[in-house]
C-alpha cells in the first residue's frame, strides 16, 4: 500500500506536468529530499524515481517550459568548477569504487543546483519550489517530532522514514536542516500566496516549526543545539526588543528543561567535556590528520579519502565513584573516521583549489543576500517587500547551515545546494525587474498592472502571482 501511494503521489507530479512543466522541478526536489524509493519495500524501490524526475525537468525545461532569457551567473561557474574539479579528483581517487559511489549522487546534486535558477523565473515559482522543499523536509520532521513527544527518541534511535542514517536522514543532518527551514516558514506566513497568510496557516506553520526544534531533542545530535543557538542570534538581530526577547529566551529554556529526557541532557553536557568524549576526540583527530594529509595532497585525495586515516590519541578513563576517583589515560588507536567537517570534507577530498571555491560559493551567497534585503529596504517598495524578506530567509537558512557543516561532513548537501539554487534565481530575478530591459514583456507588463492597482488603492499591495507555467 506504502508503495502504490507513493508511486501515485508521484505519478500526479508528472502528469500535471505535462500542462505545467515547472512541476516537474518540482517532483526532483521533492524526490531527491525524500527519496521515496527507499521508503517503500516493493515495486518503487526497483523504480528510478530520481532519474525520471531528473530527466523530466531538464527535458520539460528544454521543450515545453516557455523561458525567459537565462543568466550564467559566477556562483554557477563556481558550482561548474566544482563539478569539473570533482570528476579529476576522482581519476586519483584513493578508493576508485567508494569514490564513485558519492560521485553518482554529487554530480546531479551540482548539476541541479546550476539548472534551478532557469527554471524559478518568477514569484510564484519561488514560492512553488521553496515550498516544495519546506513540506517535504517537514514530512520527515513531523514524523521525527511526534516520536520524540511520544517518547521514540534517543541518539542513534530515532526511527524515521527509512532506516538508513545517510543524507537528509541521518541525525545531525535532519537537526540542521530543521532549524535551517525555520525563517522559510516564517516568510510564508507572511508573503505566502498558494497558501495566504491565515490563521490554519500560520498554526500549522507555528506546528512545523515546533517540531523543528524537537528534532535535536528527539536524535540528541549537538549539532542541532549550536544550530538552534544560532537562530536565536539571527532572531535577535531582526527583534526590536532585544532585552525582552533574551529574557523571554532564558525563562523558556528554564520552563523546558524538567521535560527534556536525561538522555538528552546527559549527552548535552559532553559538549563541555569534549576531552572526555570519544566522538569529539576523534573529530579533533581527524582534523589534524586532514590538515596533514592536504600537506602532502594539495590537490585533495578524491572522494571518500577520509577512509585512509589513522591516528591514535589519549582518552581519559574514569573509575570508582564519588570521592573515590581516579583518572587514567589510555592510548586509543582509531581509523577511517569520516571529517565530521564540510570543510575539512572539502579540504581532505578536494584540496585547497576545491576548498577554496566552496568557501567563495558560500561567502558570495550571505553577501548577495545581504545586498539585495538593503537594496529591497531603500526601495521602499510595497510591491517588493516579499523579495527582499525571502533574502532574508536564504541568508539565515544557510547560516544555520554552516555553522552545522563545521560539526558534519555536508558539503554536498543537495538540500542546501538547492537552496544556493534558490538564491542565485533571487539575485537574477531581483535584477531583471530593476531593469525593465532586462525583463519579459509579460512581466513588464504584470508590474505596469501591479503599479496601476497600486495608483488606484495607495494602502493596496498586490500580491497576486504570476501564472504557473
């Protein structure tokens, strides 16, 4: 039953795509978050799901979407020399087979990530694909939340769609991404217009959001905690009562923290021992055995070069209790431990050249998103005010982004990736309408309409989007 509704659901997606083409963006995006076929136990899981939802976008773009001019912009070149830089990394791959078993995945993760800006060309596409993105990853979060309110969490344990603790799903990953959707949700309570700012709306987006934040309770990934941390900070960058608000913070962390399992706490806690942790012990290990290994390597070992490691380290070993302890260091030998760092990751696999245009692909997206909210804001303009807004919701979505990948090997992330989509199709967008030149007729047009309304109704914004096509 599993299966056929989920080949169903799919099946829609691609035949309301033949009169709307951009579905089928669509149905990539929400293939590649969740991957259907390996929820299921039958008949989908010998379908390929991603590849035809792959094929059908491009081939929907290529012959029946109606385009407007693209854009080649440097952060596309950027992803292009990644991708380029990638596949020669590979050539020399230390561990060819493993290597390119990420490669499969890495490769239509950039290639996607580049194609996304042709295709979000207009207000309502924005919306449709974010989206998209936002309830499947929420799918996925729900179901994570209600288990750790009815008491299914646990570090390692959590049990969620699929039992498979690789990409969205494993446990600090589904922790970043679900504070990182957060600002996202916020922005659709606000400008949504598939499904306008209401009282349902605004209730199940305060739901969605309240299981974001159980998702770090539920699989007890640190990662989640700095992740939430750090939304904190942005939220207090935005409010206007900054003093309330930090005292409103610390109250509500006092209120919550009886119901928080020990478990939870427990593990918590590690991150002020990190010397008497193994996890964090061997990431500190595994840093400075990459650092090492990219002095001999400058060019990076390929994907999956992590698997060479080795290293031994001393970890302190705690016997007796109450005042009766003692204390003794052990020598512990470790090896093939993954980065436990998109940067290491990017650094031990890609060397500095690879590195490097990451970190540049990253700094471009926060910088741009933060000149088009200014720019948005001088405006002034009603009309505008959803795009700067959505600038704002992709600069924090991706800082809570890194500051997750600096404790997780997710440089590759397709999540984030299609959101770095989502932010070049912004910036294009946002240029093509400041410039009348540079737009279609009918959105010339659209905004001639949007200013007539607005001449006629002073205290009207309009809101109305753009056909689906």
């Amino acid at each position: 039953m599993t299966d056929l509704f989920l080949l169903g659901f799919f099946g829609l997606f691609l035949v309301f795509g033949l009169k709307r083409p951009f579905l089928w963006v669509c149905a990539y995006l929400y293939v590649d978050i969740l991957a259907p076929q390996k929820i299921g136990f039958g008949v989908i899981t010998g379908v390929p799901v991603s590849l035809v939802a792959f094929v059908a976008a491009f081939g929907g773009w290529l012959l029946m979407d109606k385009k407007v001019r693209p854009t080649f912009t440097f952060r596309q070149v950027l992803m292009l020399f990644l991708l380029v830089w990638a596949w020669f990394t590979m050539q020399g791959a230390e561990f060819p087979y493993e290597a390119a078993s990420k490669w499969d995945w890495v490769w239509k993760t950039l290639l996607f990530a580049m194609f996304l800006p042709f295709t979000v060309t207009n207000r309502l596409r924005f919306e449709a694909a974010a989206l998209v993105m936002v309830l499947t990853a929420g799918a996925i979060i729900i179901s994570g939340g209600l288990k750790t309110v009815f008491g299914g969490g646990g570090y390692g344990t959590l049990s969620l769609f699929v039992n498979d603790n690789s990409g969205i799903y494993e446990s600090s990953t589904i922790s970043t991404v679900a504070i990182a959707i957060i600002p996202l949700l916020y922005w659709f309570t606000r400008y949504g217009t598939v499904f306008p700012p209401s009282l349902p709306v605004k209730l199940f987006a305060a739901g969605l959001a309240g299981a974001c934040l159980l998702i770090p309770i539920g699989t007890e990934a640190r990662t989640g905690l700095v992740c939430i941390a750090m939304l904190g900070l942005l939220v207090l960058r935005e409010s206007r009562h900054k003093l309330l608000l930090m005292v409103g913070g610390v109250l509500l962390c006092i209120a919550a923290f009886p119901f928080l399992p020990q478990s939870y706490a427990d593990r918590m806690a590690t991150m002020m021992t990190a010397q008497e942790d193994e996890s964090a012990s061997t990431r500190v290990a595994v840093w400075e055995w990459t650092l090492d290994y990219a002095k001999a390597h400058p060019l990076g070992g390929g994907f999956e070069a992590y698997r060479a490691n080795s290293f031994t380290y001393r970890m302190p070993q705690t016997t007796g209790e109450g005042n009766m302890t003692s204390t003794r260091f052990e020598k512990v030998t470790d090896e093939g431990r993954a980065y436990h760092s998109a940067f290491f990751e990017m650094l031990g696999e890609q060397g500095w050249p690879g590195l490097g245009a990451w970190v540049l692909l990253q700094a471009l997206g926060l910088y741009q998103m933060e000149r088009l909210r200014r720019r948005m804001r001088n405006r002034g303009d009603p009309q505008l005010a959803w795009l700067g807004h959505l600038a704002i919701a992709l600069q924090y979505a991706q800082l809570i982004y890194l500051v997750g990948a600096l404790f997780q090997g997710i440089a590759w992330q397709p999540f984030i990736m299609m959101l770095a989509g989502l932010q070049i199709a912004l910036v294009v967008y946002a240029k093509r309408y400041d410039s009348p030149h540079g737009a279609t007729i009918g959105e010339r047009l659209a905004a001639e309409r949007a200013a007539a309304a607005a001449s006629a109704r002073p205290d009207a914004v309009a809101t109305g989007p753009a056909p689906l096509r």
